[in-house]
C-alpha cells in the first residue's frame, strides 16, 4: 500500500537560509583548514591514516545515521531514506576496506556492502510505488538537489579528475603521486560534504513538513 502525500514544506525564511549557509561555509573552512594540516605533516598524506580521509569516513557514517533516523518516521521518507542511507553505510564501508582487508579478512568490505545493499534494494523494489511517490515529494527540494551534486562531484567527477593518466599528462617530469591524490582526495571530501549537507537539509525539510502537517 502506497503512502498518502506528504504535506507541502513550509517556506524558508530568508534569515534561516543565511544562518544555514553562514554555518556550511564554516564547516568546509574548518574542513579545509585540516586538509591545510595533512599537507603540511610529510608523512602519510591523504592515506587511509590522515584527518582528509577520517572526515571523509565521519561524514558518511553520519549521514547515513540521519538517513536511519528519517527510515524510523513512516510519516516521512521510509524507502527513499532506506536507499539513501544504505548507499552512504555502503560508501563507508567501502571508505574503510583498508582496515578491515587487514583486520577482519580480504575481502569484508565487499561481504558487508553486499549484506547492506542487496536487502534495501529488494525493500524498494518490492515497495516501488511508494518508493516513487516519495521521490516525487522531494524532487523539487534543496536537498535532493544536494545530494545528486554531491553524488555526481564523488562518484564521478572526483574518478575521472583523480586520473593517474591526467596527472601525468599534466605534471610530465614533475609527477608526483601524492599531487594525484590530494587532488581525488580533496575532490572526494567536497562531494561528501555535499551529501551530509543534504542529509541535514533533507532531515529539516521532514521537520518542517511535520509541523505544517
């Protein structure tokens, strides 16, 4: 049985979006700023150890937390949230395969993703419709919007710039791996940024319509 409408999102304050923007713009300068610090520290740049790839494991995980708290509302998203918050459990896993490859077994991360992916998708799938008629309720909204750049600046844009071919093309003589990985790094963390960025809008979006409902 397919969900009812969600209720229209009340309007945002122009106030509310400066605050929130004012607030973002901080988080990416202090994200930056210990990006600043993996550069400057000469050993272990942008490896699995540094602070660039941490962030990037604490902002999926709490994204996909809020994604878990928007599951728990039947009222608001369930599927989509299902979905979203299985991709970014996922990403994270996938963020971590160095550890558990080296201390559970070769091969975990792919196990777990498996284990997390394939039972959301069969739950979407079999609740398709009202998987879409979710889709439809925030397919105009900021954090759709969000989540589908920062989507694309990860999964996409990130692979193809983070290149080794480009690279050398584009250092010749001067080729340096740690250049290469700064640059997918550095690319990798802004695109999650977006998508807990969309987390959060998408968690506010949900509390508002609640209170207008």
């Amino acid at each position: 049985m397919t969900n009812s409408p969600l209720p229209s999102e009340a309007t945002i304050s122009f106030k509310a979006i400066c605050v929130r923007a004012f607030c973002y713009i901080l988080f990416v300068a202090g994200a930056m700023q210990l990006v600043m610090l993996d550069a400057q520290s000469g050993v272990d740049r942008f490896t699995e150890t540094s602070l660039t790839e941490l962030m990037q494991s604490t902002l999926l995980l709490l994204g996909a937390v809020m994604m878990g708290y928007l599951h728990r509302r039947p009222s608001a998203i369930p599927h989509v949230s299902l979905l979203m918050g299985a991709f970014l459990f996922a990403s994270y896993v996938r963020e971590n395969d160095y550890w558990l490859d080296r201390y559970v077994f070769d091969g975990a991360w792919q196990v777990i993703v498996t284990l997390v992916v394939v039972p959301a998708l069969f739950v979407v799938i079999r609740q398709r419709h009202a998987f879409v008629a979710e889709f439809k309720s925030i397919s105009n909204s900021l954090g759709l919007g969000m989540f589908t750049a920062g989507f694309l600046t990860t999964y996409v844009f990130s692979r193809l710039y983070g290149r080794s071919e480009f690279w050398e093309a584009m250092l010749g003589d001067h080729y340096q791996r740690v250049i290469k990985d700064a640059a997918e790094e550095v690319t990798e963390l802004a695109g999650y940024m977006l998508l807990f960025f969309a987390c959060i809008e998408l968690v506010l979006l949900l509390r508002r319509r609640a209170r207008a409902a």
